[in-house]
C-alpha cells in the first residue's frame, strides 16, 4: 500500500476526529498523536497508547465480538456473516490484531466499537427539492442555484445532526440497511395513520428500489475510532426528483425540537463526522446550491 495515499483522510490530512484528545462516552485521554506520526512506519518507540475497550463490551453484546484470545476471526475476509475486509484493501494484522489502515490515533482496543478491525455503517441521503408554496424550485440567492433539503436526525449519543445512518447487521446487504435505517429513523418518529404509515413504506420501498448516487464508499474519520477498530461506510443519495414520492414525508422542516427533519443542504449546516462532505458530493452532482 502506499503510505501516501493511505494515511491521508478526505482533506488530504491524516485522520483529525481519530485523534480527538477525550474519547466520546468516556474520561478517557487519547496519547497525543502529532501528524508526523500518524503512519504506523514511522517508528516511534515511545508510543504507549491507552488501552480501552468500553465496559459495556463486559456483557458481550451480540453486536460486538469477544475479546482476542478467546475467539479467532478471520481478518480481511468475510468471516461468516461478519464482513472483517476493509474498502482501504487489505490491513495489517501484528500479533492477531487489526491494524488502523489510516494510522495510530492514540488509543489502542476497540474503544466504543463492537467489531475488531473494519466497523460497516451505511448512510441513506434522501433528498429533494426545496419548493416554494407555488411548488417552484426555490433557488439560493447568492449561488442562484437550486436548493435541495435532505431527511436529518438528531443523533442520540452526542446531539449532532447526521444522516440517518447505521450499522450493517452481519449477512444484511448493504441496501437493506439503508432502507432499514432510514425507515426506522424517518417512520418511527412520525405520528401517522396505519394506512398512511403504510403508503409511505410503499414509497420508500420504491426509492430505495431505485440505483441511488453511490457518493463515497470507505474509511471514515469517526471519533470512535481506535488502533484496532474504526468506522467504514457506504453513501448513497436517493433523489425524489419529481417531488411526488418520499418527499412528502411530514417531517417538521426547521423545527430544532423534532429528532428528524427536513434540512437545506448548504455549506454552513453542521454535521456529524464526515456527513458535511458527503452532501457536497451530493450537491455537486445534482447541479445545486452548497
Ligand atoms: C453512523 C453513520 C456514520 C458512521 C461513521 C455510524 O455510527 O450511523 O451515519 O457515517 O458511523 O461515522
């Protein structure tokens, strides 16, 4: 592999969030990692990351694995329903454990993580149009370009506005969690009729049906990323272009209070990890405001 293009993150830099100095959900303190020794062929002999696996891990939930020594997973392989291969190619594996393809981040176990090695998400980016009461394209008034708005959550463990992404159950293909996800996020927070809540299945049934944008596939600079364990994803954009399918999914668009909402896409929203980016992958190509 070469090191200049597998340590970089999406910027260009070495994984930033990776490095965060407190681990998310703990008291934890990451060993400072500076940039120039974020690639594991740097050596560094001084290198003592901490060592934290979440307590919760303890009671061996069936999301996660057990500890190494007791289990033997196949790495870089589908290890029968887990997928342990990484979309960076093939990782290190330096005495039974899985080395971060992206670098060290201070902090060795598998921190937050369930799975050693490559953790898959899959984030759903349902997007429409944004419409005035007329039901015209509103476009931007700076960029005079067409808005487009996405379905947003407020995520539970840290309060940001995300996609609403999850996990890859083990043997689930990809677009299955996608609409899995979505569903679960976008229909369970809506106060509708069964006969609504079921036209809106068929719905989104049906976009989901549709090929998608496949917008970034990879590694993910996450917070909770370890040494040993971090977060890969796949995106893909469904766009309800002609405005007459999910988009008319009674979410309060604007309203802070509610956990999922319509949202303009635009440079300035704040997102979760790496989402932000994603939207402008999106915008760029659907020709609209960012
Ligand atoms: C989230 C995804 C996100 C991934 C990587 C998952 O927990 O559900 O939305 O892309 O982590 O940060």
């Amino acid at each position: 592999m070469d090191s200049n293009v597998s340590y970089k993150g999406l910027s260009g830099t070495p994984h930033v969030k990776a490095r965060c100095p407190q681990y998310p959900g703990s008291k934890i303190k990451r060993f400072p990692v500076p940039d120039d020794k974020v690639n594991w062929s740097q050596n560094w002999p001084q290198y003592s990351p901490v060592n934290y696996t979440d307590p919760l891990m303890t009671k061996k939930p069936a999301w996660a694995d057990p500890d190494i020594g007791t289990f033997s997973p196949s790495f870089n392989s589908v290890d029968g329903a887990v997928d342990r291969t990484s979309f960076d190619g093939n990782y290190k594996v330096e005495k039974g454990i899985p080395l971060n393809p992206h670098g060290r981040t201070g902090l060795a176990g598998r921190g937050l993580l369930g799975r050693w090695g490559p953790n898959h998400a899959a984030d759903p980016i349902v997007t429409r149009w944004k419409v005035d009461a007329k039901g015209e394209k509103v476009n931007h008034p700076v960029t005079k370009r067409p808005v487009l708005q996405f379905v947003a959550i407020k995520r539970k463990d840290c309060g940001e506005w995300a996609i609403p992404g999850g996990m890859v159950d083990p043997g689930e293909q990809v677009s299955l969690t996608l609409q899995r996800e979505f569903s679960e996020e976008a229909l369970n927070s809506l106060s509708a009729s069964p006969s609504e809540r079921a036209k809106l299945h068929e719905r989104i049934t049906k976009l989901f049906k549709s090929p998608g944008f496949q917008v970034f596939k990879g590694y993910v600079d996450d917070p909770r990323n370890t040494d040993n364990a971090w977060m890969e994803t796949v995106a893909v954009n469904f766009h309800d272009d002609s405005g007459n399918s999910v988009s008319e999914l009674p979410l309060q668009a604007g309203d802070d209070a509610g956990q999922v909402k319509w949202v303009d896409v635009d440079s300035s929203f704040a997102l979760y990890a790496n989402h932000s980016h994603f939207l402008e992958l999106v915008a760029k190509e659907r020709k609209a405001h960012w």
